[in-house]
C-alpha cells in the first residue's frame, strides 16, 4: 500500500498564524455573512473587579496597523491602538460586575458580557467570531468560537485590546476609592502584595467572594 504523503494528511490542529489576520472575516464575507465581529473578554483571573467585554467590527479599508494579542502588547501600544481603534471601528463595551460573577460563575458572567456588548453595537452584524470554546447563549445572529482567537483574528484581537484598556482604566480608578489595594498596579489579579492587603484590610466591594481565597468553604 503505497504511503500517504503528508500534504494529504489531515493536521490534528489548525496552524495558529504569527499574527492575527483578516481570513476569518474575509471568508465570512465570501459567504455572504458580512458585517463581520469580533468579541473578547478581560479579568476572568483576578480576585477583584468586573469582567469586561468588548465587541468590534473592523472597517477593512482601515484597520489599524499592529494589531494582535492584548497580551503580547505593552500598555502605551495597547493605549495606541485602543484609540485608533475607536476612531476607525463600530465598537461597544459592557460589563459583568463581581457581585453579577458571584451570583452566577465567571464564565456564565464573561459570555454575558460579550453577548450584551455585541448587543450594544450600532451596526448588527452577521456572524460574530467569540474568542475560546463558548459562543454566548442568545446571540442576535450566529457565531463562531475561536480557540486563541485573539491571534487569529483581527476582530477579536480589536476586541481584546478595547476590553483590556477599558477594564484596566476602570481599576485604576477605582484606586481612589479603595486606595489600600493598589488596583491600579495590579488591576485586581492575584498578586502577592494584592493577597497582603486582603489579609491586612479584609475585602473591599470589588472583589468577588466566590474566588479562592475570598471563599469561604463549609467546615
């Protein structure tokens, strides 16, 4: 029997670019599915603060130059193109607050929240490419999960970057009012100097009680 050759081999895994692209969309629109967004969430790990989402819908004949990962970037580039990106796309913002996360779970609380900022855009899209496994329950059109799809796609790289500067802004402020916590250096992630001030002050009204160490487990 003669030996399959590698090209007609099928991969086990689809090749992850090394940067985020435009072919999502662009097939998306070959079939019709057009306008096209992108959704991610920021603050699923941290002790304190909301989960926050954004969704966006890129115009193809100005997308910003550079985007990718919010993760990959540093905070001036991630502020860059945060702006650049509301200046040039349809872009919403909402999000899910830790009393909402306490009272469900943070992933019944992220898709949440990428599901009501897809509702919030002034555009309706067609197809909506959600970053991970889940697409959010009650869409107002299809969508698509994409696993790392923050470096995969240009939408939902977008929509990583405007979900992370967002929810970082929002814990830096927040420092004013809670100001033994320093959410503005660590925006309420799990740090040893955050986990310090919750057994010095206790916690505040922004974290979220259903988190280890937070939680307090039956005897």
């Amino acid at each position: 029997m003669a030996k399959k050759s590698a090209k007609t081999t099928p991969a086990l895994f689809d090749p992850i670019p090394l940067v985020p692209d435009f072919s999502l969309e662009t097939a998306a629109r070959e079939e019709g599915l057009s306008p096209v967004a992108g959704t991610d969430e920021a603050g699923r790990g941290p002790l304190a603060g909301p989960v926050v989402a954004a969704a966006v819908i890129l115009d193809p004949a100005r997308i910003p130059a550079g985007l990718n990962d919010s993760k990959k970037l540093s905070h001036a580039r991630r502020e860059l193109l945060f702006t650049e990106i509301l200046d040039s796309a349809c872009v919403a913002i909402a999000s899910s607050s830790p009393a909402c996360i306490d009272a469900s779970d943070i992933r019944k609380a992220s898709l949440d929240a990428m599901r009501r900022a897809v509702a919030g855009l002034n555009i309706t899209p067609r197809l909506v490419l959600c970053d991970g496994r889940d697409v959010p329950p009650a869409l107002l059109c299809p969508g698509k999960a994409i696993i790392k799809g923050d470096a995969r796609s240009l939408s939902i790289a977008a929509a990583s970057i405007v979900a992370k500067v967002m929810r970082d802004r929002m814990m830096s402020r927040s420092a004013k009012w809670f100001p033994s916590y320093g959410f503005d250096i660590h925006a309420g992630y799990p740090t040893e100097a955050h986990r310090r001030a919750i057994v010095a002050y206790g916690p505040c009204a922004l974290h979220r009680m259903t988190f280890k160490p937070l939680r307090k487990d039956p005897a």
